[in-house]
C-alpha cells in the first residue's frame, strides 16, 4: 500500500491536504476475501525533537485519526500544528476491533489527541535519529504486517488562518476552541445572540447575586473588573470569604467558627424571619392541594377499574390465540431479514471487489491530483471546496 498527495490549487495556501492510497495486486486479491468491510486507519502524527540530559531525541503527539472504507481511495487530513508530519496508514483488523475504539479520545489538549486505544510503534530508529524507517503500526491492529504505509509533509505556519478580530468574544462561550474558519463562522450566530441579550442579564444578575450574598452569606471579596471586563475577568468572585463560616485569627489566618455561632448570626435570624411566613402559608395551602390530589386519583382509579372490567367482558378473542399469531408474524418477519442481509451482504462484497480493483498502484496517473481522480464523490467534493475556504487554526 502507498499513500500520495493529493495535489489541488489550495496547495501552500491552507493547512489542509488531500491524499490517496493505492493497493498491491496481492493485497487486493487478498482484500477481496474478507468477510465484512474492509477499512483503513490514518494517524497524523506532529514529530518533536527535544533534549534530555544533553541527548536529542525525538518523538511524536497524535493530531487526529480517520477510520475510512478503504473502497473511498482519498480524503482530505487537517493539520493542527506547523512543523513536520508523518501521516500513517494501516489496514485494520475489523474483526477484533471496531472503528468506535480507535477513535475514542480520552484527552485533548493544545491541538494534540490522547487516544485510549495506542497504535503506533515508534522504534530506537525514530527515537535517536527521527527517520520514518523507525515508525510503524502494532501488527495486533493490522490484517498483516505489510498494510501499512507513510507519507512525510511539512507544514508551513503561513498555512494556518489568522485569529480574526472576534476570535476572544465568540469562543467566549464554548468550552473548545474552534477547529477552523468554518467552525468560527458557524459559532457567530448563536455567540453574538448570546452576548448581545444574555451577557447585560448575566451582569446584572452577578450584582444582585453579590448584593444578597453580602448580606445573607457574608462574601465580601469581589472582583468588579468582571462587571465592565466581562470577557477578560470571568471570575466574579476572587476569593470566597465568609463572614458566617469564618474568621480572620490574630496570626492573620482565616479559621472557621463553631457551628452555634453560625446559627445564632444575624443575618441567618433574619432569613428565618422572612422565611417563616412564606413556609407557614405553603404548610396550609399545601394540605388543600393533596386533598384535592387524593380525591382525582380516587376518581381516575375508580374509573380505570370500570374500563378495564368492560374490555375484558367484550372481548372475543382468546389470549393464546393472539399469542399465536404473533409469534408466527415474528418468525416470518426473522425469516425475511435474513434473507435481505444474506442479499446485501452479497451485494456488498460484489461492489468492494469492483472497487479494488479500481485501487491498483498501476492505474494511477503520472500526475496524482484532485482533478485526476477517476470518480469524485459528493463528500470528496464537498471536502475539497472546504480545504479552500476553511483553514485550520493552529494549535486548536
């Protein structure tokens, strides 16, 4: 298998590439023999050199994975990080791992994935000197230790897009930063709603909160530059300090008081005053309320009682007879999916021989680009015109 890039007009311009695979005649033959879908993993991995006790190593940190058909024969890898890549690809094992464990993420972090699932084998070669000849896939995830292959990119830091002006307010509301331009564009709406009709309510509300907290809890450290900075200081409260559970000692430590000297604060006697009424009220509406609850649950029981007795007198056909007939719909229903999976699965393998036939290495063309491709589908096209008007931001 060999892996090649794609080249397209978006080529130096953005941090996105295109790339394709190509299959041996042994290994197609030997593809077409398997039993379910046959699928291709891709690893783009960041190569990093550093230092430890004067010695120069180098290693790598996962950007992203793709769990393909191999049947597609390209697509397109966002980077994350400038500097140089190996792209890694592998034909997996199907049968002993599923697409959802290799693409689960237990970290993310400055634009680097942390998987649960770990693939490459990074030899001595790679880790003294950096050579390609040092990077592989563990063969338990690969049908044989020959599907596998590389591709080595640099990636210019030109390539990644700008932070635009609103970068700061729209992310304002997401927990991740946004992927690329595309993703930026699509958070707008909903940023700009939110802090145009949400962000003043929110303000306000910090101090109402401040206002009562001061008097029934006793905060009184407070950062008000998040009043008129909202988007730069999120923290309304720096340090929370309670006039009810604390106090300063005489060595300046802050020391919790004894819990009857909690009770007996004025501020909770006060809010035992204003609470009392309210409480007392509710206690006596509230038995009215279950009176009448009690009284329409009497009534609908009653009335589901009288239903149920007159189903049971009017009806003609006996249980077991009913039972019957469902079982002989089900097995029927059973019988005929069968049938249908045993037709699609055949189907299905008729379709992937075709297509990997069409994969051969000896079929590509001198020139290997996106114009080439001997079929374009409608997610390739849709990728590539995104490679040209989204770029990726960098470490995101």
């Amino acid at each position: 298998m060999l892996l090649h890039q794609l080249k397209s007009e978006g080529d130096g311009k953005s941090a996105t590439m295109g790339i394709r695979w190509c299959l041996s005649p042994e290994q197609i033959e030997r593809l077409k023999a398997e039993e379910g879908e046959v699928k291709i993993l891709l690893s783009v991995l960041h190569i990093r050199q550093f230092s430890q006790c004067g010695i120069k190593n180098y290693g790598y940190e996962e950007e992203s994975r793709k769990v393909l058909p191999i049947t597609e024969g390209s697509t397109f890898i966002s980077f994350r990080n400038p500097g140089r890549h190996i792209i890694c690809a592998g034909i997996i094992d199907a049968s002993s791992w599923s697409s959802e464990n290799y693409l689960q993420i237990q970290q993310r972090c400055a634009g680097f994935n942390y998987y649960n699932c770990l693939i490459i084998n990074a030899a001595k070669a790679f880790r003294d000197n950096g050579t390609t000849e040092g990077i592989g896939m563990y063969d338990r995830q690969l049908l044989t230790s020959k599907d596998f292959a590389l591709l080595e990119v640099d990636v210019d830091e030109k390539s990644f897009a700008p932070e635009p002006r609103d970068y700061r307010l729209v992310n304002y509301w997401f927990d991740t930063k946004p992927i690329d331009q595309c993703h930026h564009r699509k958070r707008r709406f909903l940023a700009y709603f939110l802090t145009i009709a949400i962000l003043p309510i929110m303000q306000i509300l910090k101090v109402w909160a401040f206002a009562i907290g001061n008097v029934f809890v006793g905060v009184t450290l407070i950062n008000w530059r998040s009043i008129f900075k909202p988007l730069t200081y999120g923290a309304f409260c720096d340090i929370y300090y309670s006039k009810i559970l604390n106090y300063i000692g005489k060595n300046g430590e802050i020391k919790t008081k004894k819990w009857w000297k909690v009770l007996l604060n004025w501020r909770f006697i006060i809010g035992y005053a204003c609470l009392l009424p309210f409480i007392a009220t509710l206690i006596a509406t509230n038995w009215l309320l279950l009176f009448a609850i009690l009284c329409c649950l009497g009534f609908v029981g009653g009335s589901a009682a009288v239903i149920g007795r007159l189903i049971d007198k009017y009806q003609s056909e006996s249980k077991f007879d009913r039972q019957q007939r469902m079982i002989k719909k089900r097995i029927e229903k059973e019988r005929l999916l069968e049938q249908k999976q045993i037709k699609e699965e055949e189907l299905r393998k008729q379709k992937q021989a075709r297509e990997l036939e069409r994969m051969a290495c000896s079929l590509l063309p001198e020139e290997i680009s996106y114009a080439t491709l001997p079929k374009k589908p409608i997610h390739l096209r849709l990728q590539h015109l995104k490679s040209m008007v989204c770029r990726p931001f960098a470490g995101n």
